[in-house]
C-alpha cells in the first residue's frame, strides 16, 4: 500500500469530515488522509507529507471549491501559530463538528452505541474570551526578542503582537512587556515563559512576581476566587459561571448530602455546591492551589470543608478510606490525560450514588468512562461546551449514577 503514495506527490482530495484534533479528513483510493486547516466541503489539491502504513498526512496547495462553512480567519498568524485550529471555519459548523467529535469518541473509544450527547452549550465570546496567557520568549542576537507562542509543529516561536482570542488587558499587557524589554526595564530570559491573566496590568504582574506573590483573584458568579498565579484556571472568562452552574445542577445537592471534590484545584465547583451540601471533602496535589481551596472554604464561610493534599488514589486509600461508601455526589476534573487506573478503580470500589466527570479531553474521558461503566456505573448525560472556541479543544462534563 506504501508504495502507491510517497511524499511530496500531490493528489486531488475532498474532505468528508473534521476529525477530533482539528484536521480534515478525506479518503484517497481507500487511504484516510488528514489535512489540517480544512473542513468538510472543502476540495482541492494536497500535498503528501508523510505516508503512514494506514492513513496519510498531507497540506493543501490549492483550494479548488471551498466549503460553504469556510471563513476568512481573523488573526494573521494564523496557519503558522500552534494556538488555533478552527478560524477559518464558521463559528456555527465548529459547534457541530465538537458535538460529532464527542459523539464520535465516545461511540469508538467508549464503545457506547448511542451516547446520550447533548446541544454543545456555545461561547458568548468567539474572540477574546482567554483570562490566561502563557508565552513563550527568546533573545535574539542583533534582534527584539521574540515574544508569542510555539508554531504549528512545536518547534519554534511564533512572535506576536496580539492573540485574538486573548482578552484586551492580556494585549495590553503584552505590548508593555515589549515596551519594557526593548527599554531595558525587562530581562528576557531564552526558553522562558510569562503567565498573564485578565484584569491585571504588566506592574501588576511585575510587581507580583518580584515580592514572590504566588496569588490572584478570579470572579465566578460575583465572588472573588484566590487561585495560583502558576497554576490551573478554567480559561474562558464568559463561560465558567454557565459551567459551575450545569456542576451544581447535575450533582442535584438537597442539603444534607456528602461531597467529594476531586482535583479540585483552588475549590471553583465544591465551593459553589458547599451552600447545599451537609460535608464538603477536596483533595488536591498541587500545594498552592490546596491552601488557595482553604483560604476560599474559609472566607466565603465553609470553614468545615476538609481540603487533602496529595494525589487522588493515595488520599482516597489513605486519609479518606474511613469515609468510602459515604459519598453521595463525587466529581473528578482530571488532566487532560484522564484518571490513573488507580483511581478508577478506586472510584468504583466508593460507589458514590452520583459521579461528575469534567473534562477537556473527550477520548481520555470515553475511555475512563467505559471502565466505569463496566464496573456498573450508568452513563446519564455528556453536556460538551465550547470553552475554547477557534481551537480543537472540548469540555465535557459528564453524569453518571453509581453503581
């Protein structure tokens, strides 16, 4: 089969669907071919850049009949940036395309016939809804530093002067930290990074990161979370509030349950379901996010939630084990990798009567999902939502009735 495509020739293709990943698939004398920066409707001439023993990977070099759902992008480093996958696609398709790529991955992964998937709950901002940035920086001899993202391959600095889908004060703040670089106020350290949030001006960030302030504050639903200023946040700005509220809503909390928070980070779902639960437990690994969930517990008025550092499967056999059996509503929003098996099974042998599972990684989450199942959980609902529009990526959240 090698034999009939090598590199660098170039055949006529039509793209048939947008694989999860972002790239557009089209079948080629029965191979499947990938081809990023397409969708389908799309037909033209592509170029083969690597021959695999059963698909084949190509970049389109001509557009010869472009697909109705295709847009011009709006940012300019588009193609070359690692960051977006979908901006030359209509904002209404990649809703459609997301909703099919979790259908799709829990049907092939998860081996479910009929996932019970609901309407993908969309952005309200398409541009300009990330409160983080993390960039990436380089000196360059005789030159400005460069300042942006890694490219498309992973390889090399895509130097920038705004992001998109970045909130303005990111934008504003990155034009500063060149200001102040080219000034000589800002060392440039090679292989370094800068993490800038919304809200906050380059001094403040400066200044935060001089006296080793290892804080900030998001707003959820009108209060102020203190989170890590290195660590994990959920990125879009206009969507978390709607996602926090689908949490509380699924775990259906009377008042008088027991919850169990897992990777809570700095507390943003256990501590909305607090207000109607009779004991909240949290466990966390990463040190300044479990004293940024006790500091949140205690100043909003939860001083009796127990907050455990350490990694999930070591707390849940360890500190916790008395309590296994007791939980009425656990909820778990594991890496992107999904849980250890550990874990698994470990959730399986506490048989909580609800599990909430949030994700930003559909086909890790099928997987971890089917264990479960088979060990007699019952998947009930999968609601995607579209926290990163313009990109490959997709929440789930997910519920399931113990077993």
């Amino acid at each position: 089969m090698k034999k009939e495509f090598r590199v660098g020739d170039k055949v006529e293709a039509e793209i048939e669907s947008v694989a999860f990943g972002g790239d557009g698939v089209a079948r080629v004398r029965d191979m499947v071919f990938f081809v990023p920066f397409t969708v389908d409707g799309d037909a033209g001439v592509v170029r083969i850049m690597d021959v695999k023993k059963t698909f084949l990977r190509g970049k389109l070099e001509e557009l010869v009949t472009p697909s109705p759902w295709r847009v011009l992008p709006k940012c300019p480093y588009y193609l070359r940036c690692g960051g977006c996958q979908y901006q030359h696609i209509d904002y209404s398709h990649q809703l459609e395309l997301k909703k099919n790529q979790v259908v799709e991955s829990f049907r092939r992964i998860g081996r479910f016939p009929s996932p019970p998937v609901k309407d993908i709950h969309p952005s309200p901002l398409t541009f300009g809804y990330r409160g983080k940035a993390e960039f990436h920086l380089a000196e360059r001899r005789g030159h400005p530093p460069q300042i942006g993202f890694m490219d498309v391959n992973g390889s090399r600095i895509v130097d920038i002067e705004r992001c998109e889908i970045m909130d303005e004060t990111i934008n504003a703040t990155l034009t500063d930290l060149r200001r102040d670089i080219l000034a000589g106020r800002t060392a440039v350290e090679s292989g370094g990074t800068r993490i800038f949030w919304s809200g906050m001006n380059h001094d403040q960030l400066q200044s935060g990161e001089e006296s080793g302030e290892r804080k900030i504050t998001r707003v959820v639903k009108g209060r102020e979370l203190e989170v890590p200023a290195q660590g994990f946040f959920q990125a879009n700005t206009a969507l978390v509030d709607s996602l926090v509220d689908t949490v509380c809503e699924m775990s259906a909390l009377t008042g008088g349950e027991n919850i169990l928070d897992c990777y809570c980070g700095a507390g943003l779902f256990s501590l909305f379901l607090a207000e109607h639960a009779r004991n909240v437990f949290a466990i966390e690994i990463d040190e300044d996010a479990v004293r940024a969930a006790r500091g949140n517990f205690s100043r909003f008025g939860y001083p009796g939630a127990l907050v455990f550092e350490g990694a999930v499967e070591d707390v849940l056999r360890g500190p916790l084990n008395d309590k296994r059996g007791t939980m009425d509503v656990i909820l778990i929003d594991p890496p992107r990798t999904g849980c250890d098996k550990d874990v698994l099974v470990a959730l399986a042998e506490w048989k909580p009567r609800r599990l909430i599972y949030i994700s930003c990684d559909p086909t890790t989450q099928a997987r971890d999902i089917r264990y479960l199942v088979d060990q007699g959980f019952l998947l009930q609902a999968l609601q995607p939502f579209d926290m990163f529009p313009q990109t490959k990526h997709i929440e789930v959240i997910a519920l399931l009735a113990g077993c």
